[in-house]
C-alpha cells in the first residue's frame, strides 16, 4: 500500500508541479508518467496473460500505432480481464481493452477501430493537456481524489473508470471527435475498413439499451449519442471512394483470437 500510495503521489505532485513552474509537460515526461501508471494499473487491474492473446492485441494496435506521428512511443497493449464493456489509454503509449468490449464485437475492424481511437487520444495528447490546463488548487483537489480512492481499494473495483483524476478524467465531445478522426485515419492507412467505428458504437449504444449496467464504465468516460455514429460515418464518406475500396473488415486470425479468449475462464465476479 505504501508503494503504491508513493508512486501515485510522485505523480500528482509531478503534475501539481508542472502546471505551478508554467512548464509544459514534454514526451520524456509523459512516457515516465505512462510507466508509473501501467504498473499501478497491472497491480490493480486483472490482465489476461495468455501469450497468443497478447500477441494478437499488440500485432492489431501496433499495425495502427506504427502509422502515427508519434510511431516513435514504445507502444503497449494490454486485454483487461474484466466482463464490462470498457477501453482506455495511458499517456506515453499504454492502451487497455476490456474482454467484455472484445466479447461483444463482431469483426476486426471493430475492435480495431476502438483501439484506434485510444490511440487517438494518446497521438493528440488529450490527457497531458487536461493536465496542463488544470488550475492549481483544482489540481490539487483533483490529485487528492485520485489519491484516496486509489488508498480506499475502489481503483480495481472501477476498473479505473478514467472517470477521477488527472489521467482518468472525461474527455471533452471534442477530444472524442479529434480521437474517432485519427482512429478513421490510422485505420484507412492501415488499410482496415473504418466502418467499423460507427458499427461498434451501434453495438455499445444497443447493450446500453439491453443491460445498461456493463456499459457503464465505457459511457461513463466515452460520451457516445447516435449523432456521433452519424458524424463518424460522414467522417468516413468524405474519403474517395477508391481509398475505401477492398479494406479488410474481418480476419480468421481475429476470430481465433476471439475464440481463445472466450474459452478462457469467466473473470472472477466483482464484490458489491
């Protein structure tokens, strides 16, 4: 407790003192930050550790994220072994996918396009920049929250959330829509069909209908309506038809993956 209380601490005061020196927080910075955080998030948090899993989840992210300005970031991802529906990213190049978002896609470019995404908002910077726009004593607030709820245990027990804190925080309608243009983006460039953006958000949008409690985690961080499915899709028509033309949408390497990640045993249920 004392490790974790420690290394939690180093970072808010890290950030508390960036914003006060007016020192804009630069890439060496913001890798150390990830670094701190992944390990924080590998204590907290259940990962799936079967190799072919992981090897599969980082060949998907890293086919989008060698196609970035920032290509140079060690990139990291990591399946979170959890039944919620729920993705997030760490600055410095850290991406997390919950089981229960991979379980309930259909395709590879649907969960691709979720990874792209995150990818987005680590590529434009979102989370550094809350940081950096952050007023001093709001910050230090903010970082007293993240703080004591990573002491009381309640980290795991919201799967983090990016709901408290610096890193975690919401992101703003348009920090969303800057992170489904660079997923767009990455994903034609890599030459996967970006229309699986707009499906996956139909299916988030149809469980959150159905069983509205696995979802929540993912809505809580993720705003999504259905004129975001709209305005991904006009996103995607702007592009010349033949840049779209013969994308892949699916794989048999996607569907083993799914399969043995299924076949796995059921994550351990939560305590209420």
């Amino acid at each position: 407790m004392r490790t974790r209380r420690s290394a939690l601490t180093f970072l808010a005061v890290a950030a508390v003192a960036a914003v006060f020196s007016g020192c804009a927080i630069n890439q060496a910075q913001e890798v150390d930050m990830g670094k701190n955080y992944s390990t924080q998030i590998a204590k907290q948090l259940r990962l799936v550790q079967d190799p072919d899993i992981t090897a599969y989840i980082n060949f998907l992210g890293d086919s989008l994220a060698r196609l970035t300005e920032r290509r140079d970031l060690e990139w990291h991802f990591e399946v979170v072994d959890d039944v919620d529906v729920n993705a997030f990213a760490v600055p410095g190049g850290y991406i997390y996918v919950n089981r229960g978002l991979i379980e309930r896609s259909k395709t590879m470019a649907q969960v691709a396009g979720v990874i792209g995404h995150e990818i987005g908002h680590v590529v434009r910077r979102h989370s550094v920049k809350q940081m950096q726009k952050a007023q001093g004593a709001n910050l230090v607030v903010t970082a007293g929250c993240l703080l004591s709820r990573v002491c009381d245990g309640s980290l795991g027990q919201t799967a983090i959330q990016l709901g408290g804190g610096l890193v975690f925080s919401k992101f703003s309608r348009d920090d969303e829509a800057e992170a489904d243009a660079e997923g767009v983006r990455l994903m034609v460039r890599a030459h996967i069909d970006p229309h699986g953006i707009p499906e996956m958000f139909r299916i988030l949008l149809d469980e959150r209908k159905q069983t509205p409690g696995v979802t929540e985690s993912f809505f809580a961080s993720h705003p999504l309506e259905e004129n975001r499915i709209a305005a991904s899709s006009a996103l995607i028509a702007t592009y010349p038809a033949g840049d779209l033309k013969g994308l892949a949408t699916d794989s048999p390497f996607f569907q083993a993956f799914k399969k043995k990640l299924s076949a796995l045993p059921p994550p351990p249920k939560k305590k209420n």
